[in-house]
C-alpha cells in the first residue's frame, strides 16, 4: 500500500507540475493497475458547442448503476487542467468504490470576455451546470445513478461546485430540449481550499489582505503587480453590482433546502487577520460553515486541528457519502 501511495504522488507531481505531458501519457512501470484507472473510459467526450466543452469519464465496473463523482478543476476560471493532483489523488479509490468519475473542461473568463459574456464567471459556471444536465443525460448508457452525484473540486473548482449546490435549480422542464430538463444541482458538494464568498466586502472583513474576485465580474486580473489596483476597483463597484455579485457568491446563495457539504483546508484559520494565502484561506470555510449551520444544512469543516472531524480526507468523505 505504501509503495502504491508512493507511485499516485509521483504520478501527481509529474501532472501538476508537467502539464504538457498529460495527452502524451499516464504511464509508470511502477504500478500497471494505477496506470489503467488514470486512463478515461471516454476521453474527451464533448457536451456543448464551444472547443472548451468537453470531458473525461472513468466508468465504475459495477452490474449496477453507480454514484457519480463531477469533478471542476480549479486555476481561477483563467487556466488549469481537468486532469490535476486534486482528482489523481482520488481516482483510483473512487473507481475501486464502484464510483463512477467525470472530469470537465470548461470556459474560462479570458473565453467569456471575448464572447461579451456578462459577467465573465457566467461562463465557467454555467457551462458546468450544462455538463451536469448532460452527464445525467447519459445515466442509462453510463450506468449512472442520477441520483447520485458529488460535485467536488479545488479552489475555483470547488467555488463552482457549491455554487451549484446552492444555485436554484437551472432545469427548465418546459424546454424542447431533454438534457435542460435535467437538474443542475449535485445531491452532495466538496470545495477544497474553495472560496466561499465573491463579495469583496465580506472577503476583506474575513481576510483583510484578501484581493480575489474581481475578475469573475470583469475588474482588471488579480495578478501580481495588479492586486491593489483590482480589489480597489473590485470594492468601489460593489454596490452598485452587490446583486449580480450574490448571484454568484455561494455564501449569498446558501438556503436551509441545500445538500450537504464538505469543506476542506490546508491550514488553521485565522478570523479577521491577513493571511499568507487569502485566497485559499479557511477564513472562507469557516464563515460559509457557520452560516450552513444556521440555516441548518448538514456541513463538515475539516483543517489542521479542527474539531468534530468526521472524514479526514476528501476521498473518504466522497466513498462515504456516495455510498
């Protein structure tokens, strides 16, 4: 088992930090079984009209239908790759559960900008909501239990899967089209290091070096040398664009009928306070799992040293629920 571990983080570090060479292989003599699970069952399957709607599946061998673990890779919405550390790190447990696996690609914001989309996270977002309708779509062909779905990611990636958590459902049942009469909402959500909130008021209280957000609205890119500039901008168009914002904020979105779900960081919080990395910090786990409690959502917070930790590791928390 040790040597197995070994093998899947040598395999994650090659991906996360070898990207290019994800298309051109996922072989290492070390572990012929790994190998096999890492190589989708469909590669690249497509479920929208844009080049950037498309998707990985790893089908569970099971005789009956099976649980669906949704995976959105995180980067932001401005890059990353469908197949990172977060869902190696998984995959072969899941598969070995009898889970089946979906790895989606989707528009990032630079794409929504071109096209005029407004607001630019529009994109991303509802492009995963799509996915989902379609992968559900697919649950007679696929062995799938509709039913039966975790929406899990990291960071913007797990952004993305409370969000559609917590978004009312976009399942339009009037409409010519089968697959918009599908429910976008999973029965279960993951955000690993996620942001909970894109309010940016509600952001700096939290964390006052926070500076995340603004380009999922269209305010200039958070880079490096632009981080003050953007969240300046991003804090004096907040109230005049605080509704469209909450659109898209899971925090603002967050109900009593909402599925459960599990928030996991790397490190402690530390309310109130500048972080070293605001834009991971459990300061958003914190805050969103308070506000779940009270609404009375069934919601597991797990960071070093947390208490009440009931599934450790994402993997355990997803074969636990799906099962």
């Amino acid at each position: 088992m040790k040597a197995r571990n070994q093998t899947a983080a040598m395999l994650q570090m090659t991906l996360f930090v070898g990207g290019l060479l994800l298309s051109v292989s996922f072989a290492s003599a070390a572990d012929p079984e790994l190998d096999a699970a890492l190589e989708p069952t469909l590669r690249d399957v497509l479920y929208g009209d844009s080049p950037r709607h498309k998707l990985h599946f790893w089908k569970a061998d099971s005789a009956r239908p099976t649980a669906l673990a949704f995976h959105i890779h995180g980067g932001g919405w401005n890059g990353g790759e469908r197949l990172n550390r977060n869902l190696i790190s998984v995959l072969p447990g899941l598969l070995k559960a009898k889970i089946s696996v979906v790895s989606v690609e989707y528009r990032l914001i630079r794409h929504a900008v071109k096209e005029g989309v407004d607001p630019p996270v529009k994109a991303p977002l509802y492009d995963c909501a799509h996915a989902l309708q379609f992968v559900r779509s697919k649950a007679n062909e696929w062995n799938l239990d509709p039913k039966r779905v975790a929406a899990f990611g990291g960071s913007a990636g797990g952004c993305t899967s409370l969000w559609l958590a917590f978004h009312d459902d976009l399942a339009d049942p009037c409409s010519e089209d089968p697959i918009a009469r599908l429910s976008t909402r999973p029965n279960f959500a993951v955000g690993l290091r996620a942001q909970t909130t894109l309010d940016p008021m509600q952001m700096k209280k939290w964390m006052p070096n926070g500076f995340y957000g603004g380009h999922a609205f269209g305010i200039i890119n958070p880079g490096k040398e632009n981080r003050e500039k953007s969240i300046k901008a991003f804090l004096a168009s907040r109230d005049q664009m605080l509704s469209t914002i909450n659109e898209y904020s899971p925090y603002a979105l967050a109900s009593s009928d909402d599925p459960p779900v599990y928030l996991y960081y790397h490190v402690k919080p530390a309310m109130g306070k500048d972080t070293k990395d605001p834009t991971h910090s459990s300061n958003y786990g914190v805050k969103l799992h308070e506000h779940l409690q009270s609404l009375g959502v069934k919601s597991e917070l797990v960071y070093p040293g947390a208490p009440d930790i009931i599934h450790a590791t994402i993997e355990e928390c997803l074969v636990s629920r799906l099962k």
